[in-house]
C-alpha cells in the first residue's frame, strides 16, 4: 500500500507550508494525480485523513484532481488523452510517447491564517 507513504509526504508538506505561513487551519489540500501512479483515490483520502487527525491538517478534506494518460504520436503527430495504448490511434504506429498521467503533485493548500 504506497498509499501510507505517499499520503505522509503530503502531510509533511502541508505541516512545512502551514507553519512557513503561520496558519491557524488547513482547511483544504488539493493534489493531482496521474492514473499510471496506480493510486487509489479512497485509499489516499482515507490514509491521509487518517494521518491529519489530531495536526493542524485535521478535518481538511483531500480533493484528488485525475490526471488522464496523455500520448502523442511520432509519426503522425497525434496527440490523445484517455486510455493507455500501445499504438496511435489515428495512424495505427507503434512510435507512440507518453506525455501526461504520470505525475503526483500538491496544486494547492487552503489555509486559515
């Protein structure tokens, strides 16, 4: 389950932010995750909820925006959001790169200062 240290991460970023900015509260952390991550949304949520109780983060809801796959095709130029795929679907070549649906990043942490 790297759910638990992924969610710990996040925290340990939020708690660093929290006090550089003097906060009372968070009051909302929003992360972006890309689906080839193979994070459980639920399973993120819960773990971090659970890690924020009794912290400056408690009660803060994790809002997880999903970030699609994203190809592009070296042959024709085609670029796609959806599905994994293994060729272009315009073209039908193999010669395809992924772009996005990798990424896990914090967008954005609410605070009450």
């Amino acid at each position: 389950m790297h759910e638990l240290g992924i969610a710990g991460e996040i925290l340990n970023v939020v708690h660093s932010e929290a006090a550089k900015h003097e906060a009372k509260k968070v009051t909302v952390v929003t992360v972006r995750v890309g689906v080839l991550r193979g994070i459980v949304p639920e399973n993120l949520r819960f773990l971090f909820e659970s890690l924020a109780r009794g912290t400056i983060a408690e009660g803060a809801p994790l809002v997880i925006e999903e970030e699609p796959v994203v190809i592009e095709c070296g042959a024709c130029g085609t670029t796609e959001a959806g599905a994994m795929t293994w060729e272009c679907p315009a073209c039908k070549s193999p010669d395809i790169f992924v772009k996005g649906g990798d990424s896990l990043r914090i967008v954005s942490i609410d605070l009450d200062t």
